[in-house]
C-alpha cells in the first residue's frame, strides 16, 4: 500500500495525548510544564501501557512505560496498579490512618492520584475489587509498620514494585471463586512486563527501572547543542553488571545454562520483570497452579512448558534499580520509551530530534554548506527540504509522535523519508512485528525558571 501524508498523520496521531500542568496564579509552580505521550503497535493488540498521574495525598508527578511480553495481561495490571502502590509507599502515616478509617466507616475516600488518561487506556472494572483489597492489605500492613520517619523516596519506588510484584503471585496462587476472575489473575501472573517509572517533585527526580525500557534526560548544553543523559541501565544479557548479579544468586554449577543465546534460561530477554512467574515459582507450585486452574489455561502452551535447567528459582526479580537526579536549568527534558524506540534510535539522536522540535531551533539556522562549492540547484533542494521539515515540525503538536515519525521514517540522512513512512506503517500485522516492537514514549518538559529558582532559593 501507499498512503498518503493524511493518512500516515491518522496513524500516527491514534494514541497521541498531551497534558499542560495547570499555572496558578499566573505563576507555575511545579518543574513539570506538561508531557507528550504516543504509542504505536506492531503487536495486535499492542503489548505496551503508559500511565501518569499527579500525587494528591504527596507532592510530585508519576509517568511510566510498561512493555508487555507474552501478551498483554501483565502490562495492563501494571500500568493500573503501580502508581497506587508508590502513593501510599509515600503516603504519612495520619493520611494512611485516615484512608483505612474511612475505609472501615464507608465513608468516600480521599482521591490518591489524579490520572492523565487516554481515552484508549482502561481500566479493568472486573478485577478492581480485587485490586482494592491487595491494595488495601498493603496499606494496612504499613499502618502497622508505622516506624515514624518519613519514608524516603527510593525506598519507597523499590517497597512498591517489589509488594506489587508479590500480590500478583499471590492472587494467582490463591485463584477466584468467580472463573472470568480467576482466568485474568493467572493470565497476569503468567505473563511479564517490564516498566520504567518516573517520579518528578521539584528539582528530585527519580527514575525506578525493572527490564530494558529507558529513561533519558535531554540537556541543553551553553552553545544550544542538546546531549543525552542516561538516566537507567537495561536489565539484559548486555548489561555485565546484571549478568553477574543473576549469577551470584545461583550455585557455581548453573553457571553455563543461566543465560543462553543472551537470553535468561536461554528464554528471556529482560533479566528483570513483573509477573512471567515461570521464572519465579517452584515446579511444584506451577503444577498445582495450572492443575487446578480453568481450561483455557491448560490450553495455553506457554504456561504448561518447565524451562530447561531450572533448578534454583526464583530467576526473575521485580526489584528495580532507582537512580536519584538533581534536576538543573539545562535539563529540557525526559524521555521515557519502551525498547521498541531503542532499538531504532541512539540516545543522541533522540535528544537532538526532540531538543530541536521543542525549541523549534532549526528553523532559524542558517544553511551550513561547510565551504563546499554548491550550485543554485543544490542550494534550492536544501532549501526545500527545510522547508518540507518544518511543515513536518508544525504537523506534529506532539513531541512523542515527531520522535516516532523519526524512528519508524528516518532514512540514512536522519531525516523523514515519507515513502519509508508509508511502507512501514501499511505493513500487515503479521509482518509489522518483524520490522519493529511496539513503540511507546513519553516526553516530559521540565520548568527550567522553576528549577533555576528552587535552585537559588538554596
């Protein structure tokens, strides 16, 4: 097929959403001046979440990326639930006090998070019971905690990725009278997902990271050239840290077959996930599990097949790894992607394309030659091509789809080839998935007035 610009645009532009913090007072007093989100299928359906939400009960902003394997289950429960086990990770103990009293009187709760939704992220109504009463337990658990310090942010990013990590194995173990409930706990726990949680209070940025999405800060350097930042390290066979760590937790005679062909237990890519509890339970747990469970779950290859040399489980942890950032004036902006970006684009480039859309810098440029003798003709298709890229540049109101438009379009000039666009959006979803993954990003703008004041308020 050959589609046209409109068409490539409608595409693109399916799952966009942009969200603007509120200025009060004429006065913005949050480091965050909005964010930029789009996702893009290969897989039908799409395996990525995204979430972000603005703590009510605590100051700061939550965002996130969640790639799905092994279907989507994991990924959904993920993006629905993690935010909620952050904020009350953070939460004083008075607020978690007040939240279980009213609980306990049925009184209307206090709003935890206002969440910044698409209209095509859902919510799963059936399980939200469920949900609500692991949650619930958690909370009530930290009641009894109580140690009376005020919790400090990192800890409380690992706490909630690892409980929620916890309840998703429990529930599946534990099963549901109701079969619809039931089939949708095992589906999630047999699935995976990775995720990649930003959490901005002011100048503190945190960035919590379980599998191979990334985080990436854009910074503007003093001549107005932009740089990347990693802020994050994929959790993978590249990754030597990992690998070591993934042996270390295992006898000296697993050493040859922990990871195979880069993979974990020569299966997995991401060394970190939530769910995928074949890398976490027992043998005799996932006998007794998919024994007892409904039907459609003996059907399901996936979860009946034991990896090959698994001996000393769990494999598999949720436990992120958080990396604490000072935010300054010269930090524009943050990436959040799921690998399907990653694998198209290097960090620079990503920085570049985003700083320069941002800043709409390249439309004032002047044309560099670099001392090159040029005709008139030559001259006249750079200054047409300019042209045709900041049409581009106005087309896209989002910074997260003018960065897809680059991954899935970019020819070997690093600029938007439209026929490449064309070709790779018309392919069919059988042969999508074999040219790229799912793609889902978010672009945070940071205040940098706000972060320079906060900065010399000390």
């Amino acid at each position: 097929f050959y589609l046209t610009p409109p068409q490539v645009n409608s595409i693109l532009k399916a799952n966009e959403y942009s969200f603007k913090v509120p200025e009060f007072d004429g006065k913005n007093v949050s480091s965050v001046l909005g964010f930029d989100s789009n996702q893009l299928p290969a897989n039908a359906p799409i395996e990525d979440r995204r979430s972000a939400a603005t703590c009510l009960q605590t100051r700061g902003m939550l965002l996130g990326v969640f790639d799905g394997h092994a279907g989507c289950a994991c990924a959904q429960a993920v993006s629905e639930r993690l935010f909620y086990y952050i904020a009350v990770s953070l939460l004083p103990h008075e607020t978690l006090l007040e939240i279980e009293n009213a609980v306990e009187s049925g009184r209307a709760l206090l709003p935890i998070l206002q969440w910044h939704k698409h209209p095509n992220d859902y919510f799963s109504k059936e399980a939200s019971k469920l949900y609500f009463n692991s949650l619930r337990t958690y909370w009530q658990e930290l009641i009894d905690l109580n140690s009376g310090e005020t919790t400090d942010v990192k800890e409380a990013l690992i706490n909630a990725f690892k409980r929620l990590d916890n309840d998703i194995s429990l529930e599946a173990q534990v099963g549901d009278p109701n079969s619809f409930l039931n089939y949708l706990v095992l589906r999630v726990a047999f699935s995976g997902a990775t995720a990649c949680v930003a959490h901005v209070d002011g100048v503190d940025l945190h960035i919590a990271n379980t599998g191979d999405s990334r985080a990436m800060l854009g910074v503007q350097e003093e001549d107005g050239s932009w740089s990347a930042l990693n802020l994050s390290y994929d959790h993978n066979a590249q990754n030597e840290h990992e690998v070591e760590r993934v042996k270390m937790e295992h006898p000296k005679s697993e050493e040859k077959s922990l990871v195979k062909q880069d993979r974990l237990l020569g299966l997995l890519m991401p060394f970190r996930a939530f769910g995928d509890v074949k890398f976490k339970w027992s043998i005799e747990l996932q006998k007794r599990v998919v024994e007892s469970g409904p039907d459609q779950l003996n059907d399901n290859e996936y979860t009946k097949f034991i990896p090959p040399n698994y001996h000393t489980p769990p494999y598999l942890t949720a436990e992120p790894e958080v990396i604490y950032h000072r935010l300054r004036p010269q930090d524009k902006f943050l990436v959040l992607a799921t690998d399907g970006l990653w694998e198209t684009m290097h960090r620079q480039d990503v920085a570049r394309i985003v700083g320069e859309y941002l800043t709409g810098v390249h439309h004032q440029q002047p044309i560099a030659v670099g001392g090159y003798k040029v005709t008139l003709g030559q001259m006249h298709g750079l200054l047409a091509e300019r042209r045709a890229r900041i049409s581009s540049v106005f087309e896209d109101q989002n910074a997260a789809t003018h960065l897809i438009r680059h991954a899935v379009g970019n020819n070997e000039f690093g600029t938007v080839d439209h026929e490449r666009l064309s070709k790779m959006l018309s392919l069919p979803e059988e042969l999508a998935r074999m040219y790229r993954d799912d793609m889902t990003i978010i672009v945070v703008q940071f205040n940098s007035h706000v972060i320079g004041a906060c900065q010399n308020e000390e």
